[in-house]
C-alpha cells in the first residue's frame, strides 16, 4: 500500500505549510521585539501565562509526535489500552496542582534544580540541574526529535539525518527567537489545529467504514477494555498500577518542561486552571490518537505487523488532495511544540543553575538571553546526533522505548520530590544519595534492560513498567534509612508558610474532571 503523501502534494498544499512556517516566525519574531522592549528573559514569559495558553502549552508539550505515531500504532495492535495512559494522569495532574504548584509558586523559583536548592542547598541544587539536562536531552529533544523524524521520514521519504537536521533548526530558529512566552502563544493555534485535523481524521474513518458499530462489530471485544488481564503480554494491569505512577510523578510534577509553563503562570489560580485543562484535553485522547488506529484495524487489515504505519496509512488513504497541507502543518506544530519547549527547559535550566549560580552571579538580563540561545544552539546539535543514533536501534517499539526509558530516568526524581513534599525528616544526605548514586543504579539497569540483555532476547525480564517500581521502591526505601540513620541531619527547609491557598472554582473543576475519568473506566471496562 502506498503511504508517501508527497506524491499527493498539490501547489495548495506547499501554498499552507510555506504561508504557515512564515506565520510561526513572524510570531517568534515579534514577541522577541517586544520582550527586549520589556527586558524580559526568555524563560518564564514574564510570568503572564494565563490557563488556556499553560493547559495548550503544557499539551503541546506533552503530545510530541510519538502520540501520533505511537497511540495510533497502539489502537491498531490492542485497542485503547493506550487510554491510560492519559486518563491515569489526571491523579498526577491532581497532585501537580493541589500540592507541587501552590509550593513551586511560594518559592518564586524559575527551575526544579533551583527549587531543591532552596530545601538542601547548593550541592543539590548542582547534583539536580545537571542530572535534569541529561534528563531533558535524552527522554525529550532526542526521543521527539527521532519520533518527529520517523514522521517526516514516512511523509517525504528522505533519510532520517536530513529529517531531523530540519526539523530541529526550524524550532531552534523559533526558540532562539521567542523563547516560552512566542511557544505558548503559538501552542494555542497549534492544537487547536491538531483537535480539528484529528476528529475530521477519525470522522472520514467512520464515515468509510459504516459507524460505530460496524467498528465494534469488526474489532475484538478485548479492543476496548482499558485494563487486560495480570498475564498479558502488552499492558499488564499491575504494570500500569504500579509502574506508570512513578514516571508519572517525575513526568507532570518535577519535569522542568512540563511544569516551567505553570511556572509562568500569572498566579496560582491561573496555573491550577491551566493543570485542569490539560487534564480536560487529555479525556480527547481517544478519538484524537487512538480511535484512527482502531479504525484503521478495521478498514486496512493488511498492515499486519506494521502498525507504526496506521496514523500515516489513515492520511494518505482518507484525506482529500489538499489537506494533506494541513496534515504536515499538524506535524510542525506538535514537533515544535515538543522540541521548542524542551530547547525552553534546557536553556532554562543551564542559564539559571549553572551559568548565574556557578559562573556569572551578576549576570546582565541580556547576558542571560545570549546564554540561552548559545544552550538552545548547542542541544540543537546534540538532540541531532542521538537522534541519529536511536535510529541505529533495531526491532524496539517507539512507544516502548519512550516508556522505558522515562521509566528509568523517573525513580530518582519521584522518590526525591515526593519525600522533600510529604516527610520533613529527608535529610540532605538521602536527597544527594538518591540523586546520584540511585540514578546510576536506575539508569545501569535501563542500560541492561533496553541494550545490553535486551527483553525480547531475554524474556525473564518482568515488564519495564514494573522494573520501574522495584527500583522505586528500593530508593525510597533506601532514602529513608539514610534520613533515619544520618547523624548530622540536614534538612534545611524553606519556609512554607505562605503557601497560598487553592480557589473553591479550582477544586469544583477537578471533582467534576475526576468523575468524567471515573465514567470513562466504567464505560470501557464492561467486556
């Protein structure tokens, strides 16, 4: 079956992709002016992010490419298994809201790194910034930039090297240019345009089969249960339990880049509303990344093994002869979405915790901004190479690998944050511990998993979900006895008695979020 679109392309569809990559630098353009204007950095857009723009950002942040190519890919092999991953969210997103922001806020900090700092002091502060840009390279720029690569890969056909080497400059340019504030304001457009894209995908699909329930009826019922059986091979429901927690806590609590748009946020309140409506977005997970998939089962079965092909299998055979444009414009926009903030996140992070607080302490607003980009330019170039590299990595489901490897990079962070949150008596001591030596642990254990004695070879490994928690376990475990038996303990907390407290309005639209995912594992748990 052919699924090149660019045989497709008519003088339309380049007319909209050329007219939208302009319009996205003339945006980052002119917030660049206005913020030199202002003396604005480019990190925290000035903390002026009201809700819709942090839920939009945060979004577009977390809906990289892989969502595209992975949960269809996921729905085409199993159903909407792939579901819980984004209606499980919401309990993190809960915590995210209710117990990390109103603190993150209080402290009036810019980075993760720099919040701990303020908890444990400057060794921490260093151990954790350094830890976050490894964390921010590999499982964000490298893993998007690669998915984004196999996406551009399928569409034009040129060799993954050219793919990424383009994509990556283009959000570079517009990073450099606009930093989080030009991010977050195109994010808005840039979703919207994924929803409209995406259900008119999902409708084309239903219309071609018959409805609904020609799709029930053509798929097994096991295709939409959300949790399978302890024994299954795929998506065991202890796993997900257990293990997705924890990659969920480092993920939407500590990551830099998820949470430096609530970060920016105009008040608490502001940022709250904009951690619940991520959480709304995330209930249209089914039919905007995974129902293609399904349908895709049932309309072309002859994809067999294929299955990352679904989403793209899906375009080329429904879209009409000019929306094809909008389809490519759907993937600049969560490929600079992803890749912009993470390029954010890291210069971010370096220009605060490294180069303010270690090399330049008085450095100037304008100093900082060259700093930034000189970071944002320099993890261009690195996301690039490992990019390259991941592509040398043969017989690994994308998803899987994006999983996997959060999964081992997550321990550390959610043990840390969660103790430093919820246990006064974590000492210093414990915090560097954890940070150091249990993440070379976690991380030497990824190695075996994922390179070494891979799983496919070595099937005695248990699901990477549930290696995940075991290491979890070990270091909370491990944290704690080092907090208990330390001598000289260290715990050196900042005052939290100004935490400001969370609106009535806030807490009515997460009970009311809460109850619509409650319905939803009813709903799809009745087979």
């Amino acid at each position: 079956m052919n699924n090149s679109i660019y045989e497709k392309l008519t003088t339309l569809d380049f007319v909209i992709v050329a007219v939208y990559l302009v319009a996205l630098l003339v945006i980052g353009y002119v917030v660049s002016v206005k913020q030199r204007k202002k003396n604005e950095t480019l990190f925290l857009a000035g903390n002026s992010l009201n809700w819709y723009s942090i839920g939009f950002n945060m979004w577009g942040t977390n809906v990289g490419p892989s969502s595209l190519l992975a949960f269809a890919s996921i729905g085409y092999a199993t159903g909407i298994v792939a579901g819980n991953f984004e209606w499980y969210a919401f309990v993190f997103l809960l915590l995210l809201a209710m117990v990390f922001a109103p603190r993150y806020i209080a402290s009036k900090v810019s980075t993760m790194p720099e919040y701990m700092g303020k908890r444990y002091g400057d060794s921490t502060q260093n151990i954790l910034a350094w830890y976050a840009l490894v964390k921010i390279l590999v499982s964000w720029l490298s893993l998007g930039l690669f998915s984004g690569g196999v996406l551009v890969r399928q569409i034009l056909g040129i060799p993954m090297w050219q793919s990424v080497t383009v994509l990556v400059i283009f959000s570079g340019i517009f990073t450099f240019a606009g930093g989080l504030k030009a991010i977050a304001k195109v994010n808005v457009f840039q979703m919207i345009l994924l929803i409209v894209v995406s259900l008119t995908l999902s409708y084309l699909g239903l219309q071609k089969l018959g409805g609904i329930d020609v799709l029930i009826a053509k798929t097994p019922s096991n295709f939409w249960n959300l949790v399978h059986p302890a024994n299954d091979a795929h998506y065991p429901w202890p796993a997900i339990l257990l293990g997705y927690p924890v990659a969920a806590v480092a993920f939407f609590c500590t990551d830099q880049s998820m949470v430096q748009s609530v970060l920016g946020a105009k008040n608490l309140e502001q940022g709250q509303l904009g951690v619940n409506f991520i959480g709304w977005l995330k209930v249209m997970a089914l039919p905007l990344f995974i129902l293609p998939g399904i349908l895709c089962y049932a309309l072309y079965p002859e994809l067999g093994k294929n299955s990352d092909l679904a989403y793209m299998t899906m375009v080329t055979n429904l879209f009409p002869s000019g929306m094809n444009g909008l389809v490519i414009c759907v993937m600049i926009a969560v490929l600079v979405g992803t890749i912009g903030s993470s390029l954010n996140a890291l210069s971010t992070v370096f220009t605060n915790d490294i180069y303010v607080k270690k090399i330049n302490p008085s450095a100037t607003i304008k100093e900082q901004i060259k700093i930034g980009r000189i970071t944002i330019a320099a993890g261009c170039l690195f996301a690039i190479l490992i990019a390259i590299a991941i592509d040398n990595i043969k017989g690994q489901n994308l998803f899987n690998i994006f999983q996997a490897v959060l999964g081992f990079l997550a321990p550390s962070l959610s043990v840390v944050f969660l103790l430093s949150i919820f246990w006064k008596r974590t000492t210093k001591k414990a915090v560097n511990a954890t940070l150091s030596w249990g993440s070379a642990f976690s991380l030497f254990v990824g190695v075996l998993y994922l390179w070494i004695f891979p799983a496919d070879k070595y099937p005695v490994w248990p699901h990477f979900l549930l290696i995940s928690f075991y290491i979890f376990a070990t270091l909370l475990v491990s944290a704690v006895v080092i907090s208990l038996t330390d001598k000289n303990p260290e715990t050196n907390f900042s005052d939290e008695a100004d935490i400001p407290k969370t609106s009535n309005r806030v807490k009515l639209l997460f009970g009311l979020l809460g109850l619509v995912i409650l319905s939803l594992y009813l709903v799809f748990n009745g087979n």
